[in-house]
C-alpha cells in the first residue's frame, strides 16, 4: 500500500492508492468464476415467497448478464402456489422490474431458463413428481443431473422439505453416479442448542455435510472477506494482533430499518438470535481467529471453531455487566415519524423481545486473555453502519504531557464493513506550526477506490460459491453448535428470568440506543 498525502488537501485526509497498477482495478475482468461450471438445475423451494423475488432471482439475473451462470442452467421455482410455467416467469419479470431496470433485450433468453412445479413439502408423491419432472428436464436441456436445491420456505419446513428430497431419492443417495446434490439452507439454523441439533440430524438423515451450505450472507460481504486478506496478507498488523497492544474491539451492526413485515419471525427471534449468532459470531471470528494453514473451507472453519469454544461462559449472576437489552420505542429516522416496535403490525403490545443487545464477550485463550469484545446491533438506530474497531492500547508513557492538557487518544484500526466500505487508521501528528500540538489523523482506504469490475451482491457471491461447491463462504455446523452453546444459556436468562421486563431499556427510534449506553456512538466513530 502506498499511502500519500495529498497537496494542498485537508492533512487529515490521507488516501491510499493502489500501488502495483494505473489501470483502473476490475476491467477487462470478464470471468467471475474460477473455471467451468458443471451444468445444473437450481431448485428453489419457496418461490413465490419473498425471499426468491427480493434475493435469489435478482442475484441469479445478475449473474446471467454476467455470463456467470454454468451452461446448460434452469430454474425451477416450486411452492404450494398453482402456477404454470409462463405464470412463474410473469412473475418473476415483476420481481426483477422492481429490483431495477430489466434489460428487455436479455429477459426472454433469461426467462427460458425459468420453470415452475407445484409442490407440497409434506407431501411424498409431489417430491417423486418433482424428481422425475427434473430427470426429463436434465434429459431435454442436457443438464448432467447436477442439482442445488434452495430452502427459501420458512425454518419450520426445514426438516420436512429435507425429509420429503431425501425420501424422493434427492439427496445422498442420489449421488450414487448420477451427478452431485447439494442443498442451501438460510439461517436460523434452530432457535437454539437442542433445536439446532435436531435440524442437524434431519439433514443428515438424507445430506451429507459437504452437500449442505449453510448462507450467512455477512461472509459473503466484500468487506467481511476482507478481514482475512487484511490480516494474514500483511505483516504489519499480525504482531499487534494480540492483549499485548490491543485494548478492547468492538463489532457494531447498527440499523435504522425497524421490523417490517417479519413480526411473526422476530417476536420468536429477537435481536439475538437474528444477528448474534450468525453475523457478529462470524465478525468476531474473522477477527480473532489463528491463520488457517490455507484458505480451504475445511482449516477455515477449523480455526473459527476454536475460537467459538473459547468463548468464556456468561456469568449468570453478573448477567447485567455484561449485557444491555433494549427495544425501540416511537422517534424519528430519516425525519419521518416511525412507530414503536410494540406497534409494529403483528407484534404484541407487551412484547418483551429486544430489538437492540450489546455484549461483552472474554475469549480465553493466549493470544486475546483480558481483552473486551462489545458485540452490538440494533433495529431502529440513528444511522446504518457496520464496522470493526480494533482499539489499541493507550501509549505507555507521554512525553507531551506538559505540552498537552489532554491525554493522547490511542490509535485504532477501523474496518468499515458497510456503507462505509473503508479502512481507516487513526493515529497523532504534528500540526503544522510555531507550537508543539498534537492533530489526530485518519489514514483511510476506500475498498471500491479505483474499481470498476462489476461487484458483486452478497447473494451473487453466495449462489456463485454454491454452484462452484465452494464451502469457504458457508457455515459449517460445529461452528454452529460452538456458537448456540455459548448463545442459549445467555439466551434463556433474557427469555426466563423473573426481571425480564426491567432488563429490558427502551430507547427511541433514531437514536443510539438505550441510555445506558452513551459510550456506543465513541465505540463506532
Ligand atoms: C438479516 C437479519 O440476516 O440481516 C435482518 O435477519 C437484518 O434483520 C439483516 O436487517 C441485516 O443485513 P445487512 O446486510 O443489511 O447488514
């Protein structure tokens, strides 16, 4: 990297600019895959829901036009929805005409690959239909037998929607020779421990664990898969990367966006099961994890687990030193009134889920004893953001402290995940004059600075890794497991306790949550 400070400019701005080329990062880059694609059928169950039209559709379009796709490639849509093939596709040109712009020119190649069957996922003899639907399929468009089938129905159809593939000869079993299967599963993966378990030994009963891709659509994320380029590219930061120079890291998900129209699903899930155990539980691991010996999904997801076991236990009786609850009350956010979450259309009037939860986690091991991580996130916050920041010891001694009334503010490391896709570093100069005083700069590094590749969605990312059967991306079910036994005891004080309601805060839409916690906007900033 090559950081340059730039004439005649702010001296607090200082940008990093690619070192190895002129040429604007990305173009000519015409591939996004690594090599050929086996041809294949991509089943989503769940079609008419929300989820095919908002993400898988738009993501699959997108990559379409990016020559992405393999070839031969369908779509087959199946829900309980009556529909013909040509109903499908009307319905999906809506999806996308409300994503964005719909090239008329590419749609009808595209919308050929689109097909639809009705299906019930209870329903045995509507799976064998289905399976014998895709073998004249594969036969007529040559699609080699290769299948990805995407659960994009509710968690609560998981393990029948599994039971009914693997009895139709769909899954394991249907690798016998035939060509390779593979099922995508959306979180949440169980409500908790034992239910996570459970959901684990249906799959497993008819999947084998490299047939399964878990999305967390965080990983996916530019800026997530960053974390370990930044960390293990580099030599810099590895011999700070310890409790010896780093005093406390924060991991934020901040959101302004309130409930919606998901009551039914967030009354059940709250704050913590919605973004704890999967999001941040990955942010954290990214950020304390050992280097893997290389970057196979196997050694990967080896050293993450290792880091879920060393999460140290919450102590149940100093329960409240290392949580604050919170759920949003009315206030504004982008000027406009917005309701209280008990308000929301669907949600009890006296529901105690949290919609906001900071945590202070220990890991306890070598390298992070005694160094705090606040785990954050929040619905109905004063601005979107996501970020890490890596804050490092104070410096040991000043020698400015006759010159300085303040104390010296101690550097940090912030990864900016999104919207502001960035690396900044922040440390002390001189100003520029006659005195000896101090400025505080900011050494910023913009992720899309320069590019002009196309860039990819986080579900782009997660279907193209699906289709290349790329499990880095995905998560693997110790982590899992790693993950809801620290989670579930904390997750059953909140839910159980006779205090519940007083544990909880409520704060007001648009701002930074719940009073108590006045030092979160410091630890984002
Ligand atoms: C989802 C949660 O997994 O992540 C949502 O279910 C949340 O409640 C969303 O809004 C946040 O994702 P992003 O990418 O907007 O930070």
């Amino acid at each position: 990297m090559n950081f340059q400070e730039e004439k005649g400019k702010d001296p607090v701005a200082i940008s990093t600019v690619p070192t190895n080329t002129d040429e604007p990062l990305g173009k000519g880059q015409d591939s996004l895959t690594a090599g050929v694609l086996d041809p294949c059928i991509f089943i989503i169950l769940g079609a008419s829901g929300d989820l095919t039209s908002r993400k898988l559709i738009p993501a699959l379009y997108s990559l379409f036009l990016n020559k992405a796709l393999p070839h031969p490639f369908l779509i087959v849509g199946c829900s309980r929805t009556v529909m013909s093939d040509e109903g499908f596709r009307e319905r999906m040109k809506e999806a996308l005409e409300k994503a964005g712009p719909l090239d008329p020119s590419t749609w009808p190649a595209f919308a050929r690959l689109l097909h639809y069957r009705t299906i019930l996922y209870d329903d045995f003899p509507s799976f064998k239909r289905l399976a014998d639907s895709l073998k004249e399929l594969d036969k007529k468009y040559k699609t080699g037998g290769n299948r990805i089938f995407e659960l994009a129905i509710p968690p609560s159809l998981y393990e029948t929607a599994a039971r009914s593939l693997g009895r139709a000869g769909l899954g394991i079993e249907y690798e016998n020779g035939r060509g390779w299967a593979r099922i995508v599963v959306e979180k949440p993966f169980g409500r908790d421990l034992e239910t996570a378990l459970a959901l684990d030994k249906r799959l497993h009963e008819y999947f084998q664990e490299n047939q399964i891709f878990r999305i967390d659509h965080y990983l996916a994320k530019e800026t997530v898969q960053n974390i370990l380029v930044c960390r293990f590219a580099n030599s810099i930061f590895e011999p700070l990367w310890n409790r010896n120079y780093i005093d406390q890291v924060s991991i934020t998900a901040a959101e302004t966006l309130g409930v919606e129209h998901r009551a039914g699903y967030y009354e059940q899930a709250g704050v913590l099961r919605d973004m704890f155990q999967n999001h941040l539980m990955q942010l954290l691991a990214l950020t304390t994890m050992e280097s893997p010996t290389c970057l196979d999904a196997d050694p990967v997801q080896d050293e993450k687990v290792k880091v879920f076991r060393s999460l140290r236990p919450f102590p149940a009786e100093d329960f409240m030193d290392y949580t604050v609850l919170g759920q949003y009350g009315r206030g504004r956010i982008d000027g406009k009134e917005v309701p209280a979450y008990r308000e929301e259309p669907g949600v009890s009037p006296d529901s105690l889920t949290p919609t906001f939860a900071m945590i202070k986690v220990f890991i306890d091991n070598w390298r992070w004893q005694g160094v705090p991580f606040y785990l954050t996130s929040g619905k109905r916050l004063a601005r979107k953001q996501t970020a890490i920041v890596i804050q490092f010891k104070e410096i040991p001694h000043s020698v400015f402290r006759e010159t300085l009334e303040e104390g010296i503010s101690p550097n940090r490391l912030i990864l900016g995940i999104y919207p502001e896709e960035k690396i900044t570093l922040t440390f002390q100069t001189k100003r520029p004059g006659a005195h000896l005083a101090l400025l505080s700069v900011n050494m910023n590094f913009f992720y899309y600075q320069n590019y002009q590749g196309h860039l990819l969605e986080a579900y782009e990312k997660i279907l193209l890794d699906c289709l290349q059967g790329d499990r880095l991306l995905f998560w693997r079910q110790d982590g899992i497991e790693a993950c809801w036994a620290f989670l579930t005891p904390i997750l059953w004080i909140c839910e159980h306790c006779d205090n519940r309601a007083e544990m909880l805060r409520f704060y007001a839409s648009g701002s930074w949550g719940p009073e108590a916690l006045k030092k979160l906007p410091e630890l984002i900033d």
